[in-house]
C-alpha cells in the first residue's frame, strides 16, 4: 500500500513538472518568434490555468 501512494504522488510531481516546463517552453518560444512580452506572459498564464486547451490552442495561433 507504501508503494501505491509513493508512485501515485511521484506520477503526479512529474505531471507538474511537465505541466510547468510547457509553460516555460511557450512563453520562450513566444519571445523567440518575436511576439510582445505582454502576449508571452498572456501564453503562460493560459497555460498554466487551461494546461491542454491552452496548449492546442497555443500551437494552432502561433506563427511557423
């Protein structure tokens, strides 16, 4: 029973872990293709409440 709730809070930092590098990750990546800070800061913060959504949507709006 340890065991399950060890690897279950482990699954879980790793998920905010990840959660927080693809917040990191986009509003680098904003800033890189020369959006304003203000529309990077806007990207991270939608993502860090809408995590997929804002990630899709994210993905659909930025320039390649």
């Amino acid at each position: 029973m340890h065991i399950i709730s060890t690897v279950g809070i482990l699954f879980i930092l790793i998920f905010f872990v990840l959660h927080i590098a693809i917040c990191v990750w986009a509003y680098r990546d904003s800033i890189r293709r020369g959006k304003s800070s203000e529309f990077a800061i806007i990207v991270a913060v939608g993502l860090l409440f809408f995590p997929l959504v804002g990630l899709i949507v994210y993905l659909l709006i930025r320039n390649d």
